[in-house]
C-alpha cells in the first residue's frame, strides 16, 4: 500500500482503532479533534479519546472550535496530506477542505449507507429493531454522510445486542474497512458507487429525552430502546416521581392483561411491568441516586410495595 500523508480527523473512543491502523501504515501529518471538554461531576477540562492517543504517539494535534474557518484551512493547506480520513469527527467540513487532498477525504460511517445518515446511526439501527447493519467507506462530499460509496461490510444485530456491543463490534470492523479501503484506492481497483437518496433515512443526535420509556409501546420496541441506550444516555421511567434508569431488559411471552406501565410483579423472581401487548421483566435497573443493580438484586434490599405503575412524574 502506497504510503499515504495523512490528516486524521475524528473524536471519541470509537475512532481510535482507525488511527492505531493508521499510525502503522501511513504517514500522519496531524490529527484534529474536538476541544477539551467538561465531563464528570466536577465538569473537569478533559481531552477527547483521539487526543489521548494521538499525544502518546507524537503526532501533531489541533483542535479548532470550528473546522471551516480560514486559520483552520490554512493549517490543513499547510500540513498537505494526500488523504484526509474522518471518523466521528463531529463537524461538518467545508467544499475548500474537502478539496485540499489530492485522494480526497474518506469517511469511516457506522451503517449501511444509505440507511441511517446522521450522528447516532447504532443507536437508531438498534432502537429501530434492524436486524443487521455495518460499516460504509465514503468519499465525502459537501453533503451529510451523502458521498459516494466506497466499501460496505454487515453486521448482524442479535435481539439482544447492546449499544455498547454494538459499538465494539463495529469500532474494529471500521479499522479494518478503512485499511482495505486505502489499499485498493492505492491499487486503483476501487469503484464509487451512488447514493439512492430514495433509500435513505436519518438518524438524529440522541439525547437525554429519547430515553423517556413510553409503557403504551409494544414490549419489543420498549426493549429495543433500553438496548439501544446502553450505555448512553439510558432509558429511564418514573415511579411516585422518583427516576428509574432501565437498562436491561427481557421481552416475555405473557399478555399484559394490564394498563400500559403496570407493576405486575416485584419480588425475589423478578419485576415484571405491563408494556402495550406483553409484558417486560426489568432485568438491571439504577434507582435515584444509585448504582447499576441485577433487579432481582435490588429488590431483595429494596421494597416496591404493590400495587404500582411506572410512568411520566
């Protein structure tokens, strides 16, 4: 594989395995990432996942508020890379950027494009019952994850599946695309494929309130929503206005014969709520002020006097 001059640009843990590959077989020029943000309870300045990673390694590291300004241009003109590689960046890049490399810039994206375009595409291929998904290599273009297509490669969703397995299994898959990517763009046997805007659709931002839990659902989609917010931000439900984050959860074969939200059982063989068809066994749940906890555990501690019933406070 031609060794490429690279600009990496990427953020948070899951692109991380792409510049491990990258550092072994290319040239990094530099690597951009988010500015340092608060996090934890004492909102203390923390560096993103890539830039830990990128200072251990030496390389250069910017870290611009905003990506399509002219001192940003400059800097990316001056590093001159043949390629610029984007995982999870979390900004939108500009016509003048995407035309600084000679190869272009390629995107590492989360799903099978053109499904599930847009910031949170796991979350939403789980949260949606998708049976499979994958990663899709992309030459970008000025358009949101709508270039075209370089190389796919699935994976399947087990019914189980969490978010944060999901996202494993996908952050290596991504390396690996990505790899086989440059070297048949350094072969010259890659062929670009369009985008049918007709297949598409969108996966927004998730945030805290896409875990509101909605008890009317059928029990499948209630589930696929705990899965599919594991392990951010949760879903959550209320009882006597008290939050309960829930985040395991087991679909059974039993009629709800219950309003929506219900209490049906809660003792030391389980806690089993009423969804909108069947019922749901709460399997790990995080009380007010709590840790994560096996539900069976936490109710062998915890009395839930019944009757009750989850829901809005």
């Amino acid at each position: 594989m031609k060794k490429f001059r690279v600009v990496f640009m990427g953020t948070p843990e899951f692109s991380v395995p792409c510049l491990r590959m990258l550092a072994e077989h290319t040239e990094i020029a530099g690597v951009i990432t988010q500015p340092d943000k608060p996090r934890g309870r004492g909102q203390k300045l923390l560096p993103s996942p890539v830039k830990v990673f990128a200072e251990k390694q030496g390389f250069p590291v910017f870290q611009p508020e905003k990506i399509r300004t002219e001192e940003s241009v400059r800097i990316l003109e001056d590093l001159q890379p043949d390629i610029i590689v984007v995982v999870a960046f979390g900004q939108i890049l500009s016509q003048h950027i995407l035309d600084i490399p000679p190869y272009g810039c390629i995107n590492v994206h989360a799903s099978l494009l053109p499904r599930y375009r847009g910031a949170a595409p796991m979350q939403w291929s789980i949260i949606n019952g998708e049976s499979r998904t994958g990663i899709t290599t992309m030459f970008m273009d000025a358009g949101l994850d709508t270039g075209d297509m370089l190389l796919k490669r699935e994976l399947p969703i087990p019914e189980e599946m969490t978010l944060e397995e999901l996202h494993d299994a996908l952050m290596v898959m991504g390396a690996d695309v990505l790899q086989e990517t440059l070297e048949r763009i350094s072969e010259g046997t890659l062929t670009r494929e369009k985008q049918v805007d007709a297949d598409s659709n969108y996966a927004p931002m998730i945030g805290r309130e896409t875990g509101s839990i909605d008890w009317s659902k059928p029990a499948r989609e209630i589930h696929n929503l705990v899965r599919g917010l594991n392990s951010w931000p949760g879903a959550y439900t209320y009882l006597n206005a008290a939050k309960y984050k829930i985040w395991r959860t087991k679909v059974l074969e039993r009629a709800a014969e219950s309003e929506p939200g219900v209490i049906l059982q809660a003792d030391k063989r389980g806690l089993v709520v009423a969804g909108g068809d069947s019922c749901l066994e709460i399997l790990e749940l995080q009380a007010p002020g709590g840790r994560k906890m096996d539900a069976r555990a936490y109710l062998l501690g915890h009395d839930m006097p019944l009757p009750a019933k989850f829901g809005n406070p």
